[in-house]
C-alpha cells in the first residue's frame, strides 16, 4: 500500500487555505486534523490496509450540530447513493448523498477546504 503524503496535505492547506485554518495536526503516518477558525475540524484519514479508502470528515456538532463527510466505506446502508461506495454526509450521518470528490488526494482536499471555505463564509 502506497502512503498518502499527509504532510504535503497539512502545506496546501495551511498555505491555501490561511484564511480558514487555524492549525494543523498529523495524528499518524494516515491521518491529518486540520482545525478552522471557527474552532471545527476536519479530519482527513486514509486507510493503511485497503488501497484508496478514505474519509474527508468535517466535525461540527459542537457548534451547530453537523458534520460533512466524503467518504469510500462501502456501508450497505448508503447502496442507494449512485456513486456508491463514494458518498457524501451532508449535514448529518443518515443524510447521505452522491460524492463527486477527487480520487487524488490533492484535489479531493483543496475541493473539501473550498466547500468549508464557502460554508464559513455564509455564516
């Protein structure tokens, strides 16, 4: 299995993303925190036994009771969703919805910071 490189990860979201991000975190060789401004987090997490599972997770329930995941788990109950096992927690866990997120790691980030960047920004 190939490593994804968490730390070129934690550069492009502290340099392109500065006016969202607060700090960084890698919390193992798999799995970077990336803290917002508003005192929310994403998690970033890549599976280091099944090749191209991940979860891009975006904790907000202490704030105002949300979260936001693209995730590849293919959990049976989200067989409904067209691009499963890609699939989106919009909102909440049982809100499920297509995922059209980057398979490159790169760009699934950037694409994951700018819809966080946009939500920020309607607050």
């Amino acid at each position: 299995m190939t490593e994804v490189d968490v730390v070129a990860l934690r550069d492009l979201a502290v340099v392109e993303f500065a006016d969202i991000v607060a700090y960084t975190s890698i919390r193992h060789v798999n799995e970077l925190r990336i803290v917002l401004t508003d005192h929310s987090f994403l998690d970033v997490w890549f599976s280091l036994t099944i090749r191209d599972r991940y979860s891009y997770h975006w904790e907000r329930r202490l704030i105002d009771g949300t979260i936001y995941r693209h995730d590849n788990a293919p959990d049976q109950n989200w067989q409904h969703v067209s691009t499963w096992p890609k699939h989106f927690h919009d909102g909440s866990q049982e809100n499920t919805t297509e995922s059209y997120i980057s398979d490159d790691p790169a760009t699934a980030l950037r694409e994951f910071l700018t819809f966080a960047r946009t939500k920020l920004a309607q607050e």
